[in-house]
C-alpha cells in the first residue's frame, strides 16, 4: 500500500469537524509565542524578499505569516481553527502589520491559482487528513518559479516519540500519519514533477522551556490543543498513566543542566522546492 494512501474509510466531514474542534481547544495562540525561535530559522531559510506575496497554510495564529510581514513581505494566513485566526487578525491589528488572515481548509484553499510568491506550512499542514490534497493545494496556490516550503515533525525525532506515546492510549483518528510528512521519500512521491530542486533537511528544532518536565506536560495539556483532547478522553487511571509517561520521556531528553529549564531538540524535515 502506498506511504500516501488517502483517509481510511471514514466520513471526512465528520472528521474534519473534530479536527477543527481539536485545534480549537487549549490555546495555540500562547502556546506558539514559545516556538519563535523555529519560525524564525523556517522563515530565514526562505530568504523571503520585501513585497513577495506569502501564504501560511495552517497558519495557527500566524506565527510565521507575522514574522514574514515584520520582514516586508505581504502574508495571507489560513487555518481551519476559528479561534487562532480571531488571534492572528489582533495580533496583526496590534502592530500594525498590513496581513490578512482567512478562516479555510488546506485542502481547499480559497485562493485563485498561482497566488504567491511563496507557500509555506510550518507544523501545520501536516495534521490535515488528506495529505495529496494538501499537496495539490499548495501546489496550486503558487505561482511557477514560487517556493513550496515546510516543516514536518520526523517519526524518528522527539515529537515523533511523543506521539507514538499517546497512540498507546487513543485510538488512531482514521487518518495518514501526520509524520509521513516528514519522510523524505513520501514528500518526493506527494509533489511529484510539481517541484524542481527539491532539498530535503533533518533539522533539530529546540524545544527551550523556564520550567521542569512536569510542567512542560501540564503546558501541553493546558494550551495545546490535541494533547487537551487526549487527556480529556481517558479515565483517569490512563490519565495518570499517560501523563507519567510524557513526564519520563520529557526528562530522558531534557538537556537542561540547571533545574527548572527543560532544553529538548527535536528533530523536523525542512521542505524548500520550487514549482514548476
């Protein structure tokens, strides 16, 4: 069976309503002011000129997209999550950054074809459950000779394990896995003759907390929206369990010397490809 086999059979509607529920609980806009740093060495990689047009597919609260107009650019930002555009748009309003942000679909975004200079997802797009479309999309939306990036969490890196853990206790969502995203042989098959020099990048991202372990699981069950939902939909004896757990692999790759810090690389594939 192909690594970009398509939903299993599951009514997508369905699915993608508890998605966008999902993503909307917890809040991603806090959580994200402590990923900076990873979207700022994403953006910095793009070389992004002042006046080119970007869109952030899966935007969150547009961490990237904001970071991109501070530098010139002109951004559009989309995301299915309500909550995180709401944010995204104050965010915007409150510096006075010329952006626009658009509650949509990957899968099917609202924009004409050959819209932007470049079209970039960082730790987004690979949630959604139709990942050919997702390629497509972003393949459309940019113009030819444009950039087609993104940043896809690796099975082998940290996130990767932190997400088999939870697949111990909640059952699969009827979807690809999000980390094929970050297998450099599904992304060739996924963009196919779409993108030329297409370069491929194992690259550690640092997780860098002011707090231990344990608190860094209670921030992810308080504020990121998924790990909330798994937590919420266990007893409490696999709550327990689930959360000892994420607490032990926390602190087996924590490289913090000082206590109270929690310092965790974890490992993502750089995507940057020209469309054809």
């Amino acid at each position: 069976m192909s690594a970009t086999t398509t939903t299993t059979n599951i009514d997508i509607e369905v699915l993608k309503t508890r998605l966008r529920a999902t993503w909307m609980d917890g809040n991603y806009d806090y959580f994200s002011r402590f990923m900076q740093s990873s979207a700022a060495e994403f953006l910095d990689r793009l070389n992004v000129k002042p006046g080119a047009t970007l869109l952030d597919v899966a935007c969150g609260s547009g961490q990237l997209a904001l970071m991109a107009a501070r530098r010139g650019a002109r951004v559009t930002g989309v995301d299915i999550a309500t909550n995180s555009i709401v944010a995204a748009r104050g965010r915007a309003t409150s510096e006075g950054l010329d952006a626009r942000f658009d509650e949509g679909d990957a899968e099917a975004l609202p924009y004409a074809g050959g819209s932007f200079d470049v079209v970039a997802s960082i730790y987004g797009a690979m949630f959604a459950p139709q990942p050919e479309r997702v390629a497509a999309e972003m393949l459309r939306v940019c113009r030819p000779g444009g950039t087609i990036a993104m940043g896809n969490w690796t099975k082998e890196g940290f996130i990767g394990k932190m997400f088999k853990t939870f697949a111990r206790f909640i059952a699969p969502p009827g979807m690809p896995a999000p980390v094929l995203w970050g297998d450099e042989s599904v992304v060739r098959e996924r963009f196919g003759t779409g993108v030329s020099d297409l370069q491929l990048t194992r690259v550690d991202y640092r997780f860098n907390y002011p707090f231990g372990p344990a608190e860094v699981v209670e921030f992810f069950r308080k504020y990121y929206g998924p790990t909330t939902r798994a937590f919420a939909a266990l007893g409490e004896t696999d709550r327990v369990t689930l959360r000892a757990e994420l607490v032990d692999l926390w602190t087996s790759h924590n490289l913090a010397s000082e206590p109270g810090r929690t310092t965790v690389d974890a490992e993502y594939l750089a995507v940057v490809g020209v469309r054809v």
